[in-house]
C-alpha cells in the first residue's frame, strides 16, 4: 500500500471531473508540482476542510498511484497556513491569477519546486495583504525567473560588463543576453531588444535583489521594464499566459 504523504501546497488549477470530484494541479513545497484526483471534494467538508480552489493554501495529504500520473488527495487542512484572501479586489484577483499562471508555467512535475513555493507563496501573501503594485509583479517575475535559472542583470553591460556611465540615460535590454547591453557593445547587434530609460533600470536592478515581501513599498519600473519582462518571457515559454490580458486592465 502506498504511504500517505503530506506538504503544504498552493492550488494552481483545477478542473471539476466528475459530480463530485476535482483535478487538481498544486504547487507543494516538499514533493514539486503535483497533479491528484480529490474525489468527493466538492461535498466532504470533513476531509476538505480547506477548499481545493485557485489560490487555495492548503496542507495536502495524498498517496502515489503505481500506475497513474494523478495522485490520490485523501485531505486538505488548513493547518497554520494562511490564507491568500484576494476575493475583496478584482485587481489582487488579477495579479495573483498572473501568478499563479507564471508558476505554473515555469515548473514541472517531478521536480523540485520548494524555492517556487516559497516565492508565490510570499507574493500571494502581500497581494492579500498590501494589494497589487507593479513593483510586486515585477519583484515576483524576477525571483521566479532566477529560480527558474534566468538570473537577469541590470547593473552591468552583459557583453563587456562594465557598469554603465553614471550620466547613462537609456538602455538597452536585450533578452537573447539575458539583460542591459551599454550603447558601445550595442553597436554591431542584430537581435531584437526593448529601449530602457535610466530610472527604470535602476528600479530593475533594486528590485531584482530584493525579496518579494519587501516589494510592496518599493518603487516600480515603468511601462519599458513590463515590455522588456515581457519580451524575455517570450523567448522562454512556449504560450502566451491567458491571464495577461485581465491584468492589463488593472496595472
Ligand atoms: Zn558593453
């Protein structure tokens, strides 16, 4: 028989499967993104304590199957989890749904995602608590991506990799080198890349060594910066993330 396992884990989608029943993919700190089978989880509240619904922090107990991709969720509990409570906010329902996408976007099952779980369960908590700031999205896109492996630079040219000339007043981001190139090394390079202006930079580079609970106070990049984001995202997913649109309309 399979033991039970447990993790603490944050709901990133779910689908109803039967009457009764959920599918559920989850991002858990102890056992990476998991995908289960809740049966019954829209009726026992005695065995789901906690609901299993997007954004839902929950502590997980489930069992392998030996021949099934699904686990087996036999509970969900509250624990001393918080709980991300964006429902009072269509722009923190906005951000947190990017979230959530992007998470889901940049992990894989069977791997290891503690580091992910930490940084979406951190943002997902100062949504809830503070609102939604572009400083936030973009605190939270930069931790991911480094976790990811996409360790962005914003203070030193990537080609030569001299700090740029303090009267600097634009940029250039170029995703292919993976951050700012100075306008001396931009000479001679074909790929495409976004214009930055100098404050926007400086906020980037704030924020990308800033953890995301410290966000939420801090000054956000402009419009160039979410391009730039934008454009390296690009590069590396294989889709366009649904919930951009929604939150183009809030931030
Ligand atoms: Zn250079």
């Amino acid at each position: 028989m399979p033991v039970e396992e447990c993790s603490p884990a944050i709901v990133l989608r779910t689908r109803d499967y039967s009457e009764s029943d959920r599918i559920v993919t989850l991002l858990t700190l102890y056992a990476g993104k998991l995908g289960g089978i809740a049966k019954g989880a829209k009726q026992s509240r005695r065995r789901f304590e906690r609901k299993l619904e997007v954004f839902s922090h929950v502590m997980v107990y489930f069992k392998r199957r030996p021949h099934g991709e699904l686990v087996f969720i036999t509970r969900a509990e509250a624990g001393d989890l918080p709980p991300f409570d964006l429902t009072d906010d269509l722009g923190k329902i906005a951000i947190g749904s990017y979230m959530v996408e992007l998470a889901d976007a940049l992990s894989r099952e069977e791997a290891e995602s503690a580091g992910a779980y930490r940084i979406l369960a951190a943002s997902l908590g100062a949504v809830a608590r503070h609102g939604a700031s572009r400083a936030l999205r973009q605190a939270f896109e930069l931790n991911l991506l480094r976790w990811a492996g996409y360790q962005l630079e914003f203070q030193r040219c990537q080609i030569c990799a001299r700090a740029p000339a303090e009267n600097a007043t634009s940029f250039v981001f170029i995703p292919s080198h993976g951050g700012i190139v100075c306008q001396h090394c931009r000479a001679g390079q074909t790929d495409t890349f976004v214009g930055l202006s100098a404050p926007s930079v400086a906020a980037l580079a704030q924020l990308n060594s800033m953890p995301v609970e410290a966000a939420s106070g801090a000054q956000g990049a402009g419009r160039d910066a979410e391009a730039a984001l934008a454009r390296f995202m690009a590069t590396i997913l294989d889709r366009k993330l649904r919930s951009v649109d929604f939150l183009h309309r809030f931030m």
